[in-house]
C-alpha cells in the first residue's frame, strides 16, 4: 500500500479510536475494508485519495460480481463513507464521492410456497380422512373445511379462523371476508371448498346442538372462542407429515403463498391476486414477480421463432 494511503488510513483509524470510541474489532473491520478498496484501485492505476465516485461505484459492483451478500456489501460502502467523510473535513479532499453513492438494494426473501402436486396430496388425503367415520369425524370435516377455504382463497389465517357461523348461510360461490383495518373484500370459493363447508356444516349443526351455538365457523373452548390459529398450523403439519410431506415447510401461511404462486403460474392478472389476498399496497403482491418472469421465460422460449429455431440447432 502506498505511504500516503496508509498515512491517511492510519489516521482516519485513530480518529475513529480517539473521537469516536470505535471498538477494537471495528477498527480491524474498517482497516480491512480500506486496505481492499485500495488493493482495488490500484489496479485501475487509482488511489484511495484521488478516486471519484465512479471508482467507488465499480468497487461495489465489483464486490457484488464476487459473490459478496447486500450486508457485506454495505457495511464495506459505510466505511467508505467514514473514510471520505473524515478527508472531506481534514481538508485533503474538496468533494466526498460516496455522498451521490446509493446503498446495494437487499433482495426481498422469496416466500416459501407448495407445489400444485403438494397441495393435491394434501387435499386429497384430508378429502380421505374426513370421509371415514369415527368419534373425531368432525375435527378432521373441519381440517378439510379449512384447507379448502385456503387455498380457494389465500385468506390469512387469522381471518380463516375467526369467520362467522353465517358463512353457512350464504348463497353463491363468493364470500365477504373482512380482512387488515375492517377492509372488506369479496373473494370467489372453488366447488371444492363450497362442499367442504356444506359437509362440516352439517356435521357442525350436529355438535351444537349438544355443546350450545357459537358466533364462530370454527368454535373453540378457547379464551378468543374460535379455533386458535396455533392449534390450526400444528394439525396442518401432522396431516402434511401423513401425506408424506416435509411438515417443518409447510404452515398456513405458506398455503397462501401457493394460492397466489399457482394464480400467477396459470395466467392471474397481479392486481387480482393483489385483491384477493387483502394487500393495500401492489409492492407487497411483487414479492411474486419472480413467478411472473419465470411464465413468461418459458412462454418466449416455447412461442418466440428465434427460441424455437436455436432449440432445434441444438
């Protein structure tokens, strides 16, 4: 490292110690940092003092090229900032090039989601089970009853569980669920849920009539009165695990994470799906883009000409 980087690095680092009370580690951390960005571009023929914000700007993407994570990537860019900061006010530099420098953007976590055949397993063993008799018939009419409502409408689960006993009495394949902030949205049910409901409805209308009427779709003994979602998630991941499922990937919240990536994957509109799941802002539906681009990926290379031209070649 040449001697007037390390001079300027060395006293940027007993500033951070003495004005600063930066701990040992950090110093280390910053050091490192620095002595990088020089062993970088010096080989641009550049050095720390005289770079400008385009050097510091190829540094970062350097780095994210490497393979570097957002929060190394930051972290790197904030002891730039320090460094730069501290030339700036010792007067060894007139400009700070890190000021016009935007922080490297973190990728939202995609959301953990079924496939179609998981949740066709899934279903149809709890389709199977509720069919047979027993003691416990209505508890496992009631399981059914709650996926199907899921999946045929990516309600959140704590808006799944507390529904009113009227559902039952409604006609048609809509329901009104009122959802974040008493916001009310109409929500189409598949064939499938609408014969669920019927059949635990039935089955319901039964065990009221010995325990006594409750407000709820799904009553519960519990302080709320209906069916804690907590109780909901671990039945889920038993009938998962009987259907041969990894049951640790799989919680209501991922089901409605599969409503909306099979919608999208079969051609959905993201303003619908944005609809359907209650979501007030369409940045939140975006976290499922990535099942957008990956349709339109496979329909450009099953329908585009030059696609169907390069496959053949090949």
């Amino acid at each position: 490292m040449a001697d007037l980087s390390r001079a300027h690095i060395e006293s940027f680092l007993e500033m951070m110690s003495a004005e600063r009370g930066a701990a040992v580690n950090t110093l280390a951390s910053y050091e490192r940092d620095l002595e990088d960005l020089h062993s970088f571009l010096a080989a641009t023929g550049k050095s720390p003092l005289a770079a400008g914000s385009t050097d510091l700007a190829a540094y970062l993407g350097h780095l994210g090229r490497q393979g570097f994570a957002t929060s190394s990537q930051a972290r790197r860019l904030s002891a730039m900032r320090q460094f730069y900061k501290f030339l700036y006010a010792e007067g060894l530099r007139g400009d700070d090039p890190t000021a016009i420098l935007d922080a490297p953007k973190k990728g939202r976590a995609l959301p953990k989601t079924m496939s179609e055949d998981e949740v066709t397993r899934l279903l149809e063993l709890a389709a199977k089970e509720a069919a047979e008799p027993g003691p416990d018939r209505i508890s496992r009419l009631r399981m059914l009853a709650l996926l199907e409502l899921l999946y045929a409408t990516g309600m959140r689960v704590s808006e799944l569980v507390s529904l009113p006993v009227k559902v039952l009495d409604q006609e048609g394949r809509f329901l009104m669920i009122r959802g974040k902030g008493n916001k009310e949205r109409l929500v189409p049910l598949s064939r499938a849920a609408i014969a669920a409901l019927a059949s635990y409805g039935e089955a319901r209308a039964v065990m009221v009539a010995k325990t006594g009427d409750s407000p709820w779709l799904f009553p519960s003994a519990g302080k709320e009165g209906y069916l804690p979602r907590q109780v909901f998630a671990r039945d889920l991941k038993g009938l998962a695990a009987r259907a041969g499922l990894k049951a640790a990937a799989i919680s209501p919240h991922v089901m409605r994470h599969a409503f909306a990536s099979h919608l999208l994957q079969n051609g959905a509109d993201l303003r619908v799906v944005q609809e359907l799941l209650g979501h007030s802002d369409i940045s939140t539906t975006q976290i499922y883009t990535h099942v957008l681009e990956e349709r339109l990926r496979e329909l450009v290379e099953m329908h585009h000409p030059l696609a169907k031209q390069a496959k053949n070649r090949d």
